[in-house]
C-alpha cells in the first residue's frame, strides 16, 4: 500500500457514501492540504435535495485502486444546487484512515501505532550499519546491516513505547546497477494492551513528541503515522494484519523535513539518557498534565521561530512563574521566584548566570516594562542582543528546571551542558 504522508499534499479521487447505504455512492474528490486539512467535494449528494447532512460521524470511501477509506468525523461546510444541474456537497473531515473501512465510531480502535517523526533518527545516535570497511589497495568495499531488535523505552500498566529501526533497500539489483541507497527510518511504536480509540492515541504521540522536541531543541511533528488492523477472511481461521495511515491536519510551519541536526546542537540525545529512559518517560508523563501550562509556554516559544522577541521573553518569564507555582504552592513575586529556581540550582546556573542580583534585576525591570510600557522603565529596559541573551539564558533556566524534574541530578545536567557548550551565549 502506497503510504500517505502526514507532510505531503495530496487528492484521491473515488466514490463515496454513508454506511448502510452503499446503493448512494456519489463520485468526489479528497484532498489534503498540510496546512488547511481534509476537505471532500462531491458531485451529488449524501443527503436529501436541498438539504445536506450537517454532520456524519463516519463516510466511506473507494479509491480507483481498490484502496478503501473512511472519513471521520465529517462536518457540512457548503453546497449548491443548480437547475438544470445537479446538488453538490463539500465536507471537512477530522480525521482520515487509508486502507479500511471502519462503519462506526466504536469501531475505531487499535492496539498498535507507528510513528515516525521528523529528527527521530537524528536524536536515536544509534544504527544498524557496522564494520564499513574500505580497502585503499584494490578499492574493496563492505558494509554490514544488522537490524537492532525492538526495544522497549517505556512501559506502564496500560501501554508501552517502543523504538522500531527498518531499513529501505533496493528491491533487486541487476549487473547495470551503478548506485546503491540503503536508508534506515526509525519508528517509535506505542501499544496498548486493550484497544484504544485515536484520540487516546493522540494524546500520548502529544507528550512524546514534546519530549522529543525538549531533547532536539527543534520543531517536532510525526510525518507518518500508521497502525495495523486484524482482519478475519471468510473460511479462514487465521487473521491478516491490514497496515493503515492515519492522516489529519498538522502544523507545519517551520519545519524541514531535509534537515539534519548534529548531537551538539540537542540538549541530549538518545544515548545520553537510554540507561535511564524508562524512568524520565515515567516522570515526563506522570507530570505532563502538573506542567501543562509551563510546557505550553515553552514549546511556543520552540515551535515559533518566528515570534516576537519580547512575546519570547514574556512567554519564558510566564513559564518559570507557573513552573514555580506549581512546584511550591507558595504566592510570591516574580524576584522571590526566580532568585528560589536559581537557589536550587547553584551548581549549573553558574554556567549562564554570573552575576544573581544584575541579572534579575535586568530582568525584572524589563518585564515590568513590556508588561505596562511604563514610560519611566523605558530607557533600562532590556532590547535587541541583549533582550536575545537573557531570554536565552531564561530558557537554559527553564530546560535545567524540565532535566531535574525528569529525575536527572544536577551534576550530570552540568555535565550535559559543558559537553555540548550549550551555555555559551
């Protein structure tokens, strides 16, 4: 089955129609836009004349190929009538899954997920090529591949994360070929053990992914996401595995599939922290809804390169604010705050902030001043390079406060640091 891509646009043509009423298959096209999502157009009409279906939880569909689909979720968005003519329908569906047809919302349920997101196999520093030998003498060349086995990153009562390595080959190779590529896609795999509906699905692809992107440093997004259905055939005991794509609407901007990022350029790559990634997994998730105002704020400032300086720097301050909150419980000022943070991390905070008292206060007037433009604070408030630097250091701060709270000791959050030089500024 071809695979439908998360970050590509596409169209299907086929025919479409309501469970239970295959008789009414209108012919229509799909079509995907990364940034606009699912819209169906139909020549015809699902519905009566004149009077659309407003909302259908389920439209099938068949593709010229034979691949079968189901919509989800569909919301009535426009049609026409013309005389002489014919009624057409438009409708944006939620959610699209390639390869099957489920009849009814309950049915929708998986116990398996792959997800492939954009710098995974930049973060995973691990592979399967080995002993790539070169022999300068007669210009012998070889090279191993040994696919690792899957391996468990996570597991609690009711699921487990995976990582998944697969490699795409050539399919042959005749006595013309001149070039050969082998590419190896990483996979991280979520299963539960009972069947859960996308939506809970989703919600966990949401905290890894922000994990992910706390590791890289970058704007993290799955590309692909597929998951396999068992199916019965007739006169047959056995059950076929249906691979299926699930396809909805992302946020893409910003983000370079082609691009690579080097390990010094992540806070921490796989191997920094795999002998003890079931752990921080653990803390990551356990605290995820505690911290989901903190992590909001910070990953807009990840996910949007392009803001504001200033919205960058108030969005820093306002995340250390509610980190601190959450943590102590305890009403204090923003000073108060921010001089308690720094106290519980002296051993790492002298890395990017010398000087407590100079750099607080800097930071505090500035708040003050793009918080209430009070003309007064105007001319010591912080601008250009300098607002730049000590929003930079306010987001190492941030990080440092996510590494402890993931149950990583501060000396080897220092030694993060020092390794990757993260805290030059």
């Amino acid at each position: 089955m071809d695979k439908l891509k998360l970050s590509a646009n596409f169209t299907l043509k086929g025919y479409w129609w309501l469970p239970n009423k295959a008789v009414n298959k209108i012919p229509g096209e799909l079509k995907f836009c990364k940034d606009n999502g699912l819209v169906l157009e139909l020549n015809g009409a699902l519905g009566q004349l004149g009077r659309p279906i407003a909302t259908a939880d389920i439209i099938l569909g068949v593709t010229p190929n034979g691949k079968h689909i189901t919509l989800v979720n569909c919301q009535e968005y426009g049609f026409s009538m013309s005389f002489p003519g014919y009624q057409t329908e438009n409708y944006m569906p939620q959610q699209l899954i390639h390869g099957y047809h489920f009849n009814s919302l309950s049915e929708i349920r998986f116990k398996r997920f792959y997800i492939k997101f954009n710098h995974l196999n930049d973060w995973i520093d691990e592979t399967g090529f080995k002993n790539y030998e070169t022999n300068f003498k007669n210009g012998d060349t070889s090279l191993e591949y040994s696919r690792p086995s899957e391996k468990v990153l996570y597991r609690n009562k009711s699921y487990k994360i995976l990582l998944q390595h697969n490699i795409i080959r050539p399919a042959f190779i005749t006595v013309n070929t001149s070039t050969i590529q082998f590419d190896e896609e990483k996979y991280i795999v979520i299963e539960f053990k009972n069947r859960v509906s996308i939506d809970r699905y989703l919600q966990v692809i949401y905290i890894i992914k922000n994990f992910i992107s706390l590791a890289t440093s970058q704007i993290i997004v799955p590309l692909e996401i597929n998951a396999t259905v068992f199916t019965k055939p007739k006169n047959n005991s056995m059950f076929d595995p249906v691979l299926i794509n699930l396809i909805y609407k992302m946020r893409f901007w910003g983000v370079d599939e082609k691009k690579k990022i080097d390990y010094r350029d992540q806070l921490f790559t796989y191997s920094d922290v795999k002998d003890n990634l079931n752990q921080y997994l653990s803390n990551w998730i356990d605290t995820f809804e505690r911290f989901e105002t903190v992590h909001e704020l910070y990953f807009s400032i990840i996910n949007n390169p392009k803001l504001y300086l200033t919205t960058k720097f108030l969005n820093s301050i306002y995340a250390l604010e509610s980190y601190h909150r959450q943590v102590t419980l305890i009403d204090e000022n923003l000073r108060q705050r921010l001089e308690k943070i720094i106290s519980n991390h002296k051993k790492i905070k002298t890395l990017f902030i010398k000087n407590n008292k100079h750099f607080l206060d800097k930071v505090i007037i500035t708040r003050n001043y793009y918080t209430h433009y009070d003309k007064k604070k105007k001319k010591k408030a912080l601008k250009g390079l300098d607002l730049y630097n000590v929003t930079q250091r306010l987001m190492l701060l941030l990080e440092v406060c996510f590494l402890s709270e993931l149950g990583i000791p501060d000396k080897t959050i220092r030694a993060i640091y020092i390794k990757k030089e993260r805290h030059k500024i």
